[in-house]
C-alpha cells in the first residue's frame, strides 16, 4: 500500500515521500480502515517537525484523523462490520491507503455527513467543545477568541452558539472576516487590524463581562485578550502562530484576579470518560447532520501530493481544512 512517511524530523514539505509499504493486519481489538479522506492539521505539521508533546518512532506515517471504511477486523472486535463507514481521529498514520485503529476509538457516521465533514469532523471541533467546557462558559456567558477563522475558532463560533453561548470573533483582516461570514458567522467580528477594534469589543459585550477567552496566537495578542476578560475570567492558551512568547500585563492577572491555562486538546482526550466523549461526539455528529456545524475543505489532494499538499504555500493559503485522498 502507499504511505506517505518520514525518517527524521523537518519541514514537512522536504521529509515526506511517498512509498509502498506492507499493508498492515489488526491485532485483537484493532481494525483495519482503507482510507477515503485524511486530514492535515496544524499539529500533524508540527509533529513531523519534532516540535510537538509527543514525538512518534521513526520511520512514522503522517495522519491523524480520517473518515474510512472496516477493511478487516481483529479478534474480539465486536459491534462493528467490514464495509461500515466510520470517523477515527488521534491515531497515528492515516496518510495512507489503510490504517490501523483500535476498535474503541471507531465512531460510525450517518449517511446524512458528507466524507469531507467528516474526516475532519473529530479533532477540531472536539477542541472546542472542550474549550467550552475547560472554561466553564455557560449559556448567556461571553467567550472572546483570536484566530477566529481558523479551524477551531470557527468551529468555536457555530457550536458556542448552539448552546446559546456569546462569541467575539477576532480577525485580522476583512479578508479573514469574509470567511466567517461565507459560513453564516456573521455577529461579533470584530477585524483587529482596526485602531479601536478593543472599544468595539467593549461596545458589544456593553454592561456584560467576558468570562473566557482563547488564544491560538500568543505574543502581545493573547495579553490583549487577558486585558479584556471581566473578574474571574480564564483564558485558555491554545497555540502560538505569532512564534512569540505569551506578553502579559500583571495588572491584569492581579486585579481582575484572572487566570492563564494551558490547554491541550489531544492530552485531554486521552483521560476523557468514555461517556464524556460519546456525549460530546453525538453533538458533533447531530451538529453537522443538521447543517449547524459546517466545516469548509480548502482542497482534496492525491496522496502522491502530498509534497505540494503540506507545503508552506498551500497552507498558508487555505480558506479550509486541506485533505489527501489515498
């Protein structure tokens, strides 16, 4: 079968090839899964750069997250059979043409999901529901959110508001804010590029309070977000696309006695109740079933392209998640 594999860590575009590699048998409790749409997530990039928490053996395969078929199913796997369409996310190697997951972490999908939802339809907009709930925001409450037109912010303003949560959308750009828009977000942008896009924000929120807030960016834009949050409220840090250390201000820490926590979505998901995760994933699932949780594809490429698909100038460009077909 062919995979798409690396044998040292870098830049994504320079260590990735494609080659023909046995194709794998489950084990007890595994199934084998022929790949229809994979993913390309931030952190399958940074993995292959050696950059994130968890770093796989070398020679690995690239992937985590796919929408697939049973191929062939191990010893005592039972409540599932070959041919079935299911997701899988956080596993290893689904850029490939079969996979192999344990049968724990299949979600079968209704017909009424498209393949490209849902091979993508875990990481993601799991990460913020989680965020949701990490933060403890409840219905009425306000959440504020940099990098609002990416994956998870996106995702963050279509599902906070099916629990009658209120978003602000930070975007750069009114390019970047055109994108919520094409998906129906269209309250609460505020465009950052903005000389006084902090006293639109106060404008919005008016006699309210932000109680949480997340930051995909780091640097001075993630102590702005802390600068706005009301007393008691938490800010989740998320990423760093700045490369930049987190800028704070004390002051704002001390007297609103707010609080900063790391937050990481595929650590959390691994100690995660078994009905916890259930609960959230039939929100997904019924969230995309009915329309209310739409996730844009910036692109299918060929697994041969996969050279091209990770490459800085694709990616840098996408207006949704870029995905490779075996």
């Amino acid at each position: 079968m062919r995979t798409a594999n690396y044998n040292k860590f870098g830049k994504p575009s320079e260590v990735l090839s494609v080659s023909d590699t046995p194709t794998p048998e489950p084990k007890d409790n595994e199934v084998r899964i022929k790949t229809i749409l994979s993913s390309i997530h931030n952190h399958d990039l940074v993995t292959i750069k050696g950059e994130y928490g968890n770093k796989p053996d070398l020679p690995a395969t690239g992937g985590s997250e796919a929408v697939g078929t049973i191929d062939a199913l191990g010893s005592d796997v039972k409540g599932f059979e070959k041919g079935q369409r299911v997701v899988v996310s956080g596993v290893q190697g689904t850029w490939a043409e079969y996979f192999i997951a344990p049968a724990q972490s299949l979600i079968p999908i209704p017909d009424a999901i498209d393949d490209e939802i849902a091979a993508q339809l875990i990481a993601m907009p799991m990460s913020a529901l989680l965020l949701i709930e990490f933060l403890n925001i409840k219905p009425g409450q306000w959440i504020i959110q940099n990098a609002a037109n990416g994956a998870v912010g996106e995702s963050m303003a279509m599902l906070a508001a099916e629990r009658n949560i209120n978003t602000i959308n930070l975007v750069r750009s009114k390019e970047s804010e055109q994108e919520l828009i094409d998906l129906g977000i269209t309250g609460n942008n505020v465009i950052t590029d903005n000389d006084d896009w902090k006293d639109q924000v106060k404008k919005i929120v008016g006699d309210s309070k932000i109680s949480g807030a997340v930051d995909a960016v780091g640097g001075r834009s993630g102590g702005d977000l802390v600068s706005l949050l009301g007393k008691h409220g938490v800010m989740a840090a998320l990423g760093s696309m700045s490369g930049k250390p987190l800028t704070l201000n004390p002051s704002d820490l001390i007297f609103n006695l707010s609080q900063v926590k790391g937050f990481w979505a595929g650590d959390m998901m691994q100690d995660m109740s078994k009905d916890k995760m259930q609960r959230l994933t039939q929100e997904l699932i019924e969230s995309a079933a009915n329309g209310k949780l739409n996730l844009p594809t910036g692109g299918v490429y060929d697994l041969d392209d996969i050279q091209k698909a990770v490459s800085d100038d694709v990616q840098s460009d996408k207006k949704g998640k870029i995905l490779i077909k075996p």
